[in-house]
C-alpha cells in the first residue's frame, strides 16, 4: 500500500512537470527522469468518436519489459485537439510479484467509430516474450473504456479478458511459444460490419513469425485471419494492419533496413474467406523504404486526401520507422495509391515510396499516429535523452508532404 500510495504522489508530481514541458511544436507527455524514477515506454495513440485524443504508455517500476516484474499503463486524454492534457491515470496496474497479473505492457489501442467505446490490448504476467514456452507463456489480455459524458472521463474495465487460451490453443493450435500484438493502433475497418461493430484487426509477433487475428465483437473474441499451416511474414517482427482501400488487409511489419509487406484479400469478407498473397522485403525493390540498421515497432495510417494541384481525390499511405542509424531519425514516409495498381500486389504496395519527412533528429525509436478531428495527425514517439521521453507532436499533412495532399 505504502509503495502505490508513494507512487501515486510522484506521479501527480510527475503530472506538473510534464505540463510545463510543452513547447509550441510538442508536448512531453511522459517524462523519464521524472519524480517517479521510473522509464516510460512504447506509445499508442487514438482519436475517439467524440473527439478526444487518447494516449498511453507502459511505465516500468521493473525497469524492463513485460515478464522482468511490475510493468503499468498509463493514459493521458485531450479534449482539444492536443492542447492541454489531463493528469496522468492508471489503466492497468501490475503487481509485481508472480502471477498472470505481475504487469501490464505494450497497449495496443483502438476507438469505435460509431460509439464512445475504447479497446486495449496488451501483454501481461511474468514471464519474458522469448522466454515463453507452452503452458507458461507472456499472457494477452484485453480491456474496454466507455466514456461518460457527465464526468467527462473515460473508465475502464479493471479486470482484463484473458485471451490467452482462446489465442495461444483456439486459434494457433498450440504451434507456437510466445506472441505479443504490435502495439500502439489496432486497425478498425472501414467496410466489413458483421454484428455490431466494424471489424477490427490485430497483428501477431510470434516465435513462429506473424500472423493477423480479427475480431467482430469489438476484441472479445477472436479469430485467424488466414491458416494456422502458414505465417504472412514468418521472418516478421512487430506488425501492424491496415486497411486497403479496396477492403483487403495490410501487414506491415518490422525487419532491419525497411518492412516486410503482405497482403489479404477476401473471397468472402462475411466469413473471411480469402488468402494471403506473397511477402515482399521493402528493401529489395525499386523505390522501396530502406532505413539503416535496427528496426523498431511503427505505424501503417491510410488517409483520404486532396492532391492540392490538380485538387483530385486520393489516398495516401504513410509509414514511419526510424531512419536510422539503429534507433533515431524517426521519419514518416508517404505513397500516393492512385489506383488499384499501386496495392494490388504486396510488391505494387511496396515499391516507389517517393516521399518522406523526418520528424526528429535525435535518438528516436517506437511511434505511432491517429488522424485528429481537426484534420491533423497526432504523431506520438519515443525521443531521447534518456530511454525514452514519450512525445506528443501535431502535424499537418502539408507539412507532411511539403504541401502537396491535405487531408479531405
């Protein structure tokens, strides 16, 4: 008790100084060395039905990551458009000592379009990613948030769904050690509505490469995209989806000197039916994203935009990884996808990346971004100094693209 409550004191003190830590470019939302004395890790980061941005991030007691001891989330709210921020507050406390409720890392987040409901997905327990083995793995859980408008706060359920079992034996047969969900945006689709809500789509780092769960009931249940016989990406790291504009489903995952790309295409988007077509390496072909060194986690973010010379409707991608050298230079890269041409293939998807924007200079690693309602992205990373600061910074897509699309 007496360590929660000592917590809780330094992080309101954290709280103050994180505020006066905003500049007219960004704002630290999380601040490592702060009173706390802990680190702060990984960001993800949504914009809500009803406008507000919502961000979180692991603070690390054990200073390491899920499985190593008391790992918590944190979350952070703005009501508009990222200009002040709410106190920080505690989603998912771990305890600390052994169990499936030791910590809690590695947010995955995603806000329902069409009502005021949020969905998490983490890790959770005591034991490390690679030290996972069958029948005592790293643990995947989820939780919701609903918003009430009295208060004007959102609550969250304190007591995850464990998907462990349902992930681990329904769906991967047992096949594999150890998983973990890309962590910051789950992607919701636009087109596929089987129930009550759209479709959502998570994607799996495992010892046995990547795969894609979907979930038609707004991440209480869970199913495999594709077969358990064959991994989209089996040399992939941390993935993330997206959705084509044509419904199919992109992964994007993490790999030294670029992304791994693949793509699934629907014979049935109902029952999802379909397959997944071949991997593409970014780095091997024309025009591809290639960064320099250790790759880290990112973001995949599809935008309908406005060309603003010829002011034609389009879409434009955008990818953001460090650039590198290893881990800084973290840089937002774009694609216009004028027709379906330019994804109809994992290869089309991957080649001539003509832009890109570096959003930072310094050491830099994990990011991730959400649309806002004011048309701009909240871009949400990790910088230096230290191990990290997790930073908040808006941007528009002019300054993006150098003025070239807006967003429609």
């Amino acid at each position: 008790m007496k360590l929660r409550i000592n917590l809780l004191s330094a992080m309101f003190a954290a709280s103050l100084l994180t505020m006066s830590l905003q500049t007219s470019a960004q704002t630290v939302l999380f601040h490592t060395g702060d009173f706390t004395g802990y680190p702060y890790r990984i960001p993800a980061i949504c914009t809500a039905r009803n406008g507000d941005l919502i961000a979180l991030s692991d603070i690390r007691p054990c200073g390491n990551d899920i499985g190593y001891g008391r790992v918590d989330i944190l979350m952070r709210t703005s009501s508009d458009n990222g200009a002040t921020w709410s106190y920080p507050s505690t989603v998912l406390a771990g305890t600390g000592e052994p169990g499936n409720d030791c910590g809690y890392g590695d947010a995955c987040l995603v806000a329902d379009s069409e009502r005021d409901e949020l969905l998490l997905v983490c890790c959770a327990g005591d034991v490390p990613y690679w030290s996972s083995k069958i029948g005592h793995t790293q643990r995947i859980v989820a939780t919701h948030a609903t918003y009430d408008a009295r208060t004007r706060r959102w609550f969250w359920n304190k007591n995850p769904i464990d998907l462990t079992d349902q992930v681990f034996e329904g769906l991967l047969q047992n096949r594999i050690n150890g998983l973990f969900m890309g962590s910051g945006r789950i992607c919701q689709s636009r087109k596929v509505k089987v129930g009550k809500y759209y479709r959502v789509y998570g994607a799996l780092c495992t010892h046995g490469g990547n795969y894609v769960i979907y979930s038609d009931d707004f991440g209480r249940n869970w199913h495999l995209l594709g077969t358990v016989d064959e991994s989209p990406a089996p040399k992939g790291d941390e993935p993330k989806c997206e959705e084509l504009p044509d419904g199919s489903v992109l992964l994007s995952s993490r790999k030294n000197n670029g992304r791994y790309f693949n793509i699934f295409n629907y014979t049935d988007s109902r029952t999802a039916s379909g397959s997944w077509q071949e991997v593409v390496a970014s780095d091997e072909v024309e025009g591809g994203i290639k960064n320099q060194g250790r790759a880290t986690d990112g973001e995949i973010l599809l935008l309908k935009v406005r060309e603003n010379t010829t002011r034609r409707s389009t879409v434009l991608a955008l990818q953001s990884i460090p650039a590198g050298p290893n881990r800084s230079n973290v840089t937002i890269y774009w694609k216009e996808l004028t027709s379906p041409a330019d994804y109809d293939t994992p290869r089309h998807f991957a080649e001539h990346w003509p832009g890109a924007y570096q959003v930072t200079q310094k050491g830099s690693a994990y990011s991730t971004m959400t649309l806002q309602r004011d048309k701009r992205i909240g871009f949400y990373y990790e910088e230096e100094p230290q191990y990290y600061q997790m930073v908040y910074l808006p941007l528009t897509l002019e300054t993006i693209t150098d003025g070239k699309y807006s967003v429609e």
